[in-house]
C-alpha cells in the first residue's frame, strides 16, 4: 500500500484556519500542524512531509529542521512575496512558493482608496478648511480617461485594473513577458518601463523586490513621469529609491505619492521613523504596510496556499514557484 502524503503546517494556525487546509487537503494528504508540539516532534513531522505551509519559516521551524526533510518537495507559503525567504536554508531540490493573488482584493482596494484621496486632494482640502479656507474653486483630478500605468500585473495589478476600469481609466501595463489575456488598452515587458512611466497619470508598484527589481525607480525614472503624477507603492520599499522620492516630492509639489510599503519597516508594533521626513511634505500618503489586512484574509490565503500545495501532490500546475536566482544575494 502506497504511504500517504503528508502537508507539514507551521504556521501557528487557529481552528479556522486549521479546518480549511485540513478540508481542502482531505483525500489528497494528511495534515500535521507543528505548533504546540516539542521540538522532536516537530522534526518527526517535518521527516515525513512531503509539502509544507508556512509564514515566517525562520520563526516557525527548529533550526536545521528542512535540511532533515527528506520527502519535502514544496514549501508553500501563505504570503505573496518571496524577498524574506532565506533559500539558503532551504535544499536546492525543494520548490518554494509565495500566495499568488491571496491579498490582491482587498490591496486593490487600498490602492484606490489612496489614489482617489490624492486625486481628489482630500487631506490638502481638509488642512486649508483647519485653517478657515474655503475654496470651492479648488480643482482636483478625475480617473476617468486617464492612464493608470501597473507595474507588475500580476494578482495584484490584474485586481487593481479591475477597479481602475470601472472608473473609466485606461489600463498600460509591464509584466515579464509584454503579453496578458486580461483586457488592457497597452502591456509591455520591463524594458519599455519608460512608456508605462511617461504615460502613466497614475503609477501602481506591484511587482515582486528581486535582484534585478531593487531600486527599478530612481531619480531617471522619476524625472519620465508627469509632473502631475500619482504614485502608489503597494510592494516593497527598497523598488526605489528612497533618497531620490523624497527630492523628487519635494521639487515637484504637484506630484504626490502614496506609500504602503516602506524602506526600514520595524517587526511586531515597535515605532517607526521614516529615513527622510516624508510626514512634512503636503504631496504624500502614508499607511503602515496594512493594505491587505482585512477580516478574514488569513482564512483567504490559507485557502488558496492549501489549493496550490494539493495541486503540487497530484502533479498538476503550481502556481508562484521561484526561481531562485532572482532571489539570490537579496537578503
């Protein structure tokens, strides 16, 4: 009789979430959760494991333990991005990968969200109300009819064109291979990342924080951009430049950007302070990194991460594998 799988959770999951991958795993493997358990149990798990699921592998794993796995053949993770993963630890066999799409709803939302308060210069129009203004003439800037330009149109930036669309913006996206079965009015591939920026009234950062990725805006591809621009980093921080934002905000105070995910992020709910002082500047948006924390969303992605991981144990497509030279020297 042939051996059943095993999934490896590491993830400190709640009863919910317990019985979601529990469910969408059942028939296909057993599941063994490795929270609560002693450290020789966890590593006794992990032995036998054919895939696992996890967050913060470096927090949630005994020290060593994947090198010890010798059935493991995929870690899937319940977070989109890959740059924090230490592949290092990981054996070269091992296929790892991020949540694709799990968060790109309520992200999209919070990319609107922060769009229409810069376009409609709500903050600008409160703060001069503070100070007894009234101007009723005050112009702002409408999205429809303008170019929203998506800087990786992957889950994310395919949810926010959604959103972007029915306010009648039009859609020019970049995406590694320049082509997209989802309806844009212009896509191409990373090297024609000076027509997205030119073009772009609104500009959308999607795309995932690899080697080649770190630092992609800097103050070249800041100084394409409409000096009217908006700019809207649901990523990671370190996509550009932080030095070469904070001038360019402050040269150009018709330009205005919205920030969710930033350069030095502290862990757990520890202070923060930005390397420049963005909060002094009229023309930026702020938000600590919250933009897919939402009711429910860890059940969203549990979901979706068990899904893959079952398609990986039938032998079927997996969606969100590395390639682990993108990643390399990143840490």
């Amino acid at each position: 009789m042939a051996q059943q799988r095993l999934v490896a959770v590491s993830y400190p999951a709640d009863a919910g979430i317990t019985s979601i991958i529990t469910d969408v795993l059942d028939g296909t493997a057993g599941v063994g959760f490795l929270a609560g358990r002693r450290e020789a149990g966890q590593r006794a798990v992990l032995g036998q494991a054919d895939a696992l699921i996890g967050l913060r592998l470096g927090e949630e794993l005994p020290g060593g333990a994947l090198s010890q796995a010798p059935r493991l053949g995929l870690i899937q993770l319940l977070s989109a991005g890959l740059d924090r993963v230490d592949f290092d630890a990981i054996p070269p066999e091992v296929a790892v990968a991020g949540n694709v799409g799990a968060y790109a709803e309520p992200i999209a939302e919070h990319v609107l969200a922060m769009t229409l308060s810069l376009a409609k210069r709500l903050q600008a129009g409160q703060a001069a109300l503070a100070r007894g203004e009234f101007d009723r003439d005050a112009m702002s800037a409408t999205l429809h009819g303008a170019v929203c330009g998506i800087l990786g149109f992957g889950g994310i930036g395919q949810a926010t064109a959604r959103l972007m669309r029915a306010f009648g913006a039009r859609i020019h996206a970049v995406n590694t291979s320049g082509r997209t079965s989802e309806p844009v009015d212009w896509v191409g591939r990373l090297d024609q990342l000076g027509e997205l920026l030119s073009e772009a009234d609104v500009l959308v950062i999607a795309i995932p924080l690899t080697a080649a990725t770190r630092g992609l805006i800097g103050a070249r591809e800041l100084g394409l951009m409409k000096s009217s621009a908006i700019l809207v980093n649901v990523a990671r921080g370190p996509l550009i430049d932080e030095r070469a934002l904070y001038e360019h905000l402050r040269a150009n105070p018709g330009f205005s950007a919205a920030i969710d995910a930033w350069w030095d992020e502290p862990s757990g709910r520890t202070g923060f302070r930005a390397g420049y002082p963005f909060f002094a500047l009229p023309n930026l948006l702020g938000s600590p990194h919250n933009s897919g924390s939402v009711p429910g969303i860890m059940e969203v992605a549990a979901r979706r991460a068990a899904e893959n991981t079952g398609r990986f144990l039938r032998g079927e497509h997996v969606s969100g594998v590395a390639r682990r030279a993108d990643y390399a020297g990143l840490r």
